[in-house]
C-alpha cells in the first residue's frame, strides 16, 4: 500500500478540485491517500501557515488559486521544496484562451459572487437538513427539488448530496397507509422526482439495515409481498401526477443526483423558453 499526502488549496470551496482528486484516484489500486483540504484560501497569512503544514507532510499540492501573488509564492515554495505541484484548470483555461481569443481576467465582483455562491450552499444544507424525511411541509414551496420514494431509496443521502451543490432539497417518505399530505400536489415552484426501485433489492437493502441495527430481519418491513405492494403504490403515485422517475436499484448517489440535476436544468430552461415567447 502507496501513502500519499495530497495538498488541495483552493480560493472557493474547493470542490473541483475534491472531484477531480475523487476522479483520479479511483484510477489507481492499493493507494492510501491522505488529503489536507484548504478552502477559502485568500490571504498571505493563511498561505504561510498552509505551507508550513505542506512542509510537515510533503507530497503532492493541487490548487485552483486565481490571485497572482498568492499562485507565485506557492509555486516558489513547492520549488523550494521539491515537491510536484499542479494546476489541473490551466489547461482547460489556456484552450478557451486560444479559442476564445481572450486573455482570462481577476474581475473585481469575483470573489464576491464565489462568496454568493459558498453561502448560497450553506442556506441549501439548512434548508435541506431542516425538511429531511416529510418534515417542515410548509415551507415545502421553498425547496428546488422534492424527492418522493418510499423507505430506503436513498432519498436522505441523495437530498444532502444536492444540497451540497447548492439545491434546497426536501424529500418525502411514501407510505401507502399515510399518504403525503395534500400540500404535496399543489406545489408549483419544486421539482418533484420520484425514487424508484426493484422490490427485490429494496428487500436486500432493508435487511441489510435491520442486520446492521442488530434487529430481526424478519418483518412486515421486509416481506417481498409488502414491498412489492409499496412500490407498486409509490410508482402508480409517481406516474399520475406525471413527474420524473429515478430507478435507484444500481445507481449510486452521485449518479443519480447528476441525473436530477439535468432534470432540473432542462426544467429551468424550458420555462426560460416559454418566459421569452
């Protein structure tokens, strides 16, 4: 097993970066790297103290730092120090550069609109955590996207997952002796997706979670005959109130939030078309 220090500076939240470091790794086998995240790197003083930590732990540095000063001083230390560094936006930026015909530009509203953007995810991660599991349902027409599936679809982790990119996210368990609540069909600002999966491994899931809290596995909550029924209710559900439709049963939560967010976009822009006729 390799050990490796990564270094990840970043002016913003650093979230690129955690993608593309994500990304990278999954490339390579018996690897153990140890990451030292700094977001929110603006400062020369905050600079020095990060590079006294990189001395400590050397390895290899990523950054996506915009400011000049700030880029040549870390460039000059990891120089000095021997150590590989890297700014994986550059090339990307160098093509646009040639295609475009422009040089790239530090516009003076930057890093306010990174700041817009960093605290606009923090108001989705409350509002999110706040409406979890059919909570806060006045407050429902405030959300972007409402997740609606039935238990153990994934709709807790997907919903924290979309918050993090910036989507107020509320979900909502379906139980067909407690139907949601009348609310629910009314909403007309969210996006309302609906988290599907196959009965048989709903059933695999659910015991594996009643196993993993050290209860009997056999229950009504893993009958195959009542989780047929419940899915067969939440899908009947889905369909006459025509929203789009996830199936969870083999994909991850990253996939199926990448799935929702096109869902969304495409959402925006056809009601921008519509605004502009």
């Amino acid at each position: 097993m390799t050990r490796l220090h990564l270094h990840l500076l970043s002016d913003s939240t650093g979230e690129t970066l955690e993608n593309i470091v994500r990304a990278v790794i999954a490339q390579f086998e018996d690897v153990e790297a140890v990451r030292h995240f700094w977001p929110m790197v603006r400062s020369e003083d905050h600079l020095q103290r990060i590079l006294g930590e990189i001395s400590n732990n050397p390895g290899l540095v990523l950054f996506t730092l915009f400011n000049p000063v700030l880029r040549r001083k870390l460039e000059h230390q990891c120089r000095a120090l021997g150590l590989p560094h890297v700014a994986p936006l550059d090339s990307v930026t160098d093509a646009l550069s040639n295609i475009l015909g422009q040089e790239t530009r530090n516009r003076p509203g930057r890093k306010h609109i990174l700041d817009e953007a960093y605290f606009a995810r923090i108001e989705a991660i409350q509002y999110t955590i706040a409406h979890d599991d059919g909570v806060g349902e006045e407050n429902w027409e405030d959300a972007d996207i409402i997740l609606v599936g039935v238990s153990r679809t994934s709709k807790t982790p997907t919903s924290i997952y979309l918050a993090n990119r910036g989507y107020k996210t509320a979900n909502i368990p379906v139980v067909p002796e407690s139907p949601p609540p009348d609310r629910l069909y009314r909403l007309k600002h969210p996006m309302i997706v609906g988290l599907m999966i196959n009965p048989d491994r709903l059933v695999q899931i659910r015991r594996n979670r009643l196993l993993s809290l050290n209860q009997a596995p056999e229950t009504a909550y893993v009958d195959i005959d009542r989780v047929q029924q419940e899915v067969g209710f939440a899908r009947r559900m889905i369909a006459d109130h025509d929203w789009p439709m996830i199936d969870m049963s083999r994909r991850s939560i990253e996939e199926a939030a990448a799935a929702i967010i096109n869902l969304f976009n495409h959402r925006v822009m056809g009601q921008a078309t519509v605004g502009d006729e």
